[in-house]
C-alpha cells in the first residue's frame, strides 16, 4: 500500500496534460481524486472511462467563485475533509503587450492567479479541520523569465508563487505546505500552436536538449504531497531540464 493511500485530493486541470498526470499518478496510489476540468468534454469522458470509481470529475470554472464554492461543498458532503490540492489549471492567450486584448490580459489573469485563490481558499478551510494539508500550485518558469508576447501570463505565475508563499506562511502551524512546482517546457498540447522553428529554438534553451514529460513532473508533485516533504513549505520546485 502507499504512504497515501486512503487519502483524498483535489486535482485541477485534470484531464489533460500535467493535470492528468499528477490524477494518475495520484490514482495509481490509491488516493480518491476530484478532477477539475474546464470544458474539454471528450477529454473528461476519455478519462473517466479509463479511472473508474476513485476519480469523480467535475467541470468548474476555476475563476468563478460561486462555481468552486458549490463544488467545495459537495466535496465536504462525501468526504468532510481533503488532504491535497494541487492546481494545475492555467491558459495562455499571448500577444505583445501593445497589442493585447483588454479581455485577454484578463481572462489569463483570471483562470491563472484568481484561479489559485479561489481553489486554495476553500481547501485551506477543508485542511484546518484535521490540520493536515498539502498544496501544490503548477506554476511556470516565466513568472521570472518573461518571454516576448507573455506578459499576461508571467504576470499571473509571478503573482502565483506571491500568493503562495504569503499562504505558506499563515498555514504552517496547522501542519499545512503550500509550495510551487515550476516546469519549463513540457510535451504537452500547452505548446500546441508554436511552429516547429520555435520548437526546435526552445528546445535549445534548455540544457537537456529536451522537452520534459507530464509523468516527470508529477513524480516531483507526488513528492511534495507525501509526508516526506513535510518540512519543505514556501518554495519553488524548478522541473526545467536547466532552463
């Protein structure tokens, strides 16, 4: 059995990418998950074919708060706790910052960093029942980098790991983490819409000559939800290849 095994989490972002990943991985050690998607139905159905009954998929708005609130509260109905959150849902809309939409600089914004409040507030409240919690936010090397034509975005991932380590702070006495993992470029439908130049220049940024794999960084969430990592709180996790 694993260390856990038993446990409940809340995953976002979950049928694609790293968010399906981490569910997986998660799954696989016999934790029941909530899955959190934003529309992709034929992704959702794909996923809940495959899981079966430890996975219970939900489709929320993660920007909204009157949609996460009411999914919190049928959470608390089944389970009266959670043990781990960890939010993966992110968008990019990019554009130079002369010529971006008002709506677009929002909407990243939004989905992004209001998105994180939003999740986090209502599973702080769950955790501080039992005064256990692991939280895990999926942020982005851009937050400090900031590439051309991603101001929205690096904008909402600096403002991610503020967040985060503000939360950090106020949790810690109730045996609560909250940390960062920050991928750099990983093989995911998120680089869909880059060229094959731009691949191949992004690729050669990267020390490793390589692109990550989602499986690579839910290894580094998983470890950050065990009890291992009980004494790792405020931090970034970097799974870059050494960008």
């Amino acid at each position: 059995m694993s260390e856990l095994t038993g446990q409940k989490a809340v995953v976002t972002g979950a049928t694609r990418g790293i968010g399906r990943a981490v569910a997986e991985a998660l799954l696989q050690r016999g934790v029941r998950v909530f899955g959190l998607y934003g529309g992709n139905e034929e992704a959702a159905a794909a996923f809940r074919e495959q899981a079966g009954e430890a996975l219970t998929l939900h489709r929320v708005d993660v920007s909204d708060y009157g949609q996460v609130e009411r999914f919190y509260q049928d959470v608390e109905e089944e389970c009266d706790s959670l043990d781990i959150l960890v939010h993966s849902a992110g968008i990019r809309r990019d554009a130079a910052l002369a010529m971006m939409k008002p709506e677009d600089w929002q909407r990243v914004l939004d989905v992004n960093l209001t998105g994180s409040y939003t999740m986090a507030k209502f599973a702080v409240q769950l955790m501080m029942k039992q005064k256990y919690g692991r939280i895990v936010f999926i942020t982005s090397p851009m937050g400090r980098l900031g590439f051309a034509g991603q101001a929205n975005y690096a904008a909402s991932k600096a403002g991610q790991v503020g967040m985060m380590k503000s939360l950090s702070r106020e949790v810690a006495k109730r045996k609560i983490t909250v940390n960062c993992v920050s991928p750099g470029f990983i093989d995911t439908d998120f680089l869909a819409g880059l060229t094959e130049k731009q691949l191949a220049e992004y690729k050669k940024l990267v020390p490793a000559r390589r692109f990550g794999t989602p499986q690579e960084v839910a290894e580094a969430v998983l470890f950050l939800t065990g009890p291992g990592a009980a004494y790792i709180n405020g931090t970034v996790l970097e799974i870059t290849g050494g960008l």
